[in-house]
C-alpha cells in the first residue's frame, strides 16, 4: 500500500476494547458505526492524525492468513488502479489476540458524507432528467464499473461503495478484494466471510449460493443490473431511466430493462435479508443457549 498507515495498532486496540464490550453487552454507545454492510461494520476512529473509518472484519485465526489476505488486499487496490478506478486509501492493521487469533481492521481516511454517491444524487433530486451534473455522476460510475469488471476482477457497483472526493470518484468498498484466478475460481479466503453464518449452514452457503454472489461481481450486466436495481433500497428510483439508458450505451446484446433489474433486485434482497435472518436467530443461539458472546455486530433491520 502506498503511504505508512497513520493509525498505529495502539489506536485501534481502545476501539476494539469498545466493540468487544459491545459485544458483552449489547451496549452500542460507546461506538459510532458509520454504516453496517452486509459482512462488515464500519467504525469511527478518533486517532492523532485525524479521524478515520475502521472496518473490522472477521476474526483470523492466525498471522499467516492475514499475511495472504494483506497481499491480495494490496493486489486488489494495484488492480483498481490499473483499471483507473482509484480506491479510497486503505491499510490493513492487524491485532494480535491472547489465543493467537487476529482482529483485523482496514482503515481509511474518514470521508466527508456529503461526497458519499447516494447522498449526492439525493442532494441532486430536484434536479430534471437529463441534468449534466447528474449525467456525470452517472456516467462516472457507469464507466468505472465498465472499465474495471472482468473475469478476473470484481467489483460491487451499487451507490453506497462510491464516493466523490471533490470531482474524482473513488472505490470505497475493499473489505473483500474480488479477485479470481485464471479458471475463474475466487482466490479470497471466503471461509473467514463465511464465519459469520450460523456453522450448519456454511458448507450449503459456500457451495450453492456464494458462488452466484461472487459471479454477479466479474460480470459486467450483472453488476450495473445490481447498481440499477440497488437504487430502490437508496430511494432514489426516480433516477432509474437515466442510469438504465447509460448501462444500455455501454452493453451489449439485448437492452438492459427496468423489469429485469427489479427481479434482480427483489432476489438479491431477499438472499441478504435470509442470511441476516439466519445470524440474528444464531446470535440467539450462541448468547441464550450456548452462554457464549456472540461475536459480530449486527445491523439492525435493514430496509430493503
Ligand atoms: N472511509 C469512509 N468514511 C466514511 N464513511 C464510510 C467510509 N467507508 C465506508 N463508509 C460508510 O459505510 C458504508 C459501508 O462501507 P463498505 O461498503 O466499505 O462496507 P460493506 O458494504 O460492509 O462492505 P462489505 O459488504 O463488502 O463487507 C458505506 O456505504 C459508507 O456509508
Ligand atoms: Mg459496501
């Protein structure tokens, strides 16, 4: 990664202390989360130099795991760049538990909410079909989901993993780098994701459904499908023909159409909103019967 990380591990071992007794007692307030996706949560850090996002992902249960996924975490932000999409500047931190297990964290400079791409378009919504600011927005990602998607590597299009830092738009959703091998296998270490589903259901997860997620990332239709059909969960269908008329310039084949992104969308919401389900029944589980803390921080329930 390009510059030293300008938050030491000194910093983000006080957060974690703070999500750790969270997680003891269900007890938020002492963190403030700026957005929850669906595998990671996203943390305000007050450092020295500055204030950032710190996104904790699953544990690790060693230093070698984390050495794979800090290569292929840099091999994906070099990927980015060599499809001139810039990623928001990222360094992995890494801590060092008792049991030899890792908590690792991926911290980023904390952006300025006004630039994030749903609240821009939201501020742009009295603005008429076919305005040039909102055109640009538009196009902006449009082009970079285009230029970057291949077999090889992937992207999540949808609105909340762009940001515009005064006119440049950058990447911000790096926590799982999509990168696959030359047979179109993936090469993340997709178990550590997978921890966080009840444990029956990773082998059926893994073998039957994650390969269809994984795949929606490397295909171009099927990422801008999901960036379309992903503006109704930010309430911004209004602006739905424009983006359509923009993918459908840079697709092939058969036009892309409201219709099909809307199924799209209605099965992506409800194989999230299933998964979510099935970690707030197993955090019941592990906290009620199994007297164990549970150890994600979930969303609450997430409009859909
Ligand atoms: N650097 C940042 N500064 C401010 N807010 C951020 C930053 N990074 C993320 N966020 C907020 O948190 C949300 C979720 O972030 P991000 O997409 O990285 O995580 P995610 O969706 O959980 O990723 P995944 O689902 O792949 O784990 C963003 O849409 C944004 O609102
Ligand atoms: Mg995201």
């Amino acid at each position: 990664m390009s510059e030293a990380c300008p938050v030491g591990a000194d910093e983000l071992w006080p957060l974690e202390a703070r999500v750790q007794h969270t997680l003891r007692t269900d007890d938020a307030s002492a963190l403030t989360v700026l957005g929850y996706g669906e595998i990671s949560s996203v943390l305000l850090l007050e450092g020295a130099a500055g204030r950032f996002a710190a996104k904790r992902l699953p544990r690790f249960d060693g230093a070698e795991r984390v050495a794979r996924f800090s290569l292929l975490l840099d091999e994906y932000l070099a990927a980015l760049r060599a499809a001139a999409v810039t990623p928001v500047e990222s360094w992995l931190v890494d801590l060092p538990q008792g049991d030899g297990t890792r908590i690792v964290y991926i911290v980023q400079p904390l952006l300025d909410p006004a630039g994030l791409a749903p609240k821009r378009l939201h501020a742009l919504a009295e603005r008429p079909a076919g305005d040039a600011e909102v055109a640009r927005c538009i196009d902006a990602i449009v082009a970079a989901t285009v230029r970057c998607v291949s077999g090889t590597v992937g992207l999540d299009a949808q609105l909340s993993n762009w940001v515009f830092v005064g006119e440049e738009l950058k990447y911000l959703d790096v926590t799982t780098p999509l990168l696959n091998d030359e047979h179109g296998t993936t090469r993340l270490d997709t178990d550590l994701f997978l921890a966080s589903l009840p444990a029956l259901l990773r082998w059926p997860v893994k073998r039957f459904v994650l390969p269809d997620i994984l795949a929606r990332y490397h295909d171009r239709r099927r990422a801008l499908r999901d960036l379309v059909a992903n503006l109704h969960k930010e309430r911004l269908a209004a602006r739905v023909p424009e983006l359509l008329a923009r993918c459908n310039r840079d697709l092939p084949g058969a036009p892309l159409t409201e219709a099909e992104c809307r199924k799209d969308y209605q099965s992506d919401a409800s194989t999230w909103a299933l998964l979510q389900t099935l970690r707030r029944w197993d955090r019941s589980w592990q906290r009620q019967v199994r007297r164990r803390v549970y150890p994600f921080l979930l969303p609450g329930s997430i409009e859909r």
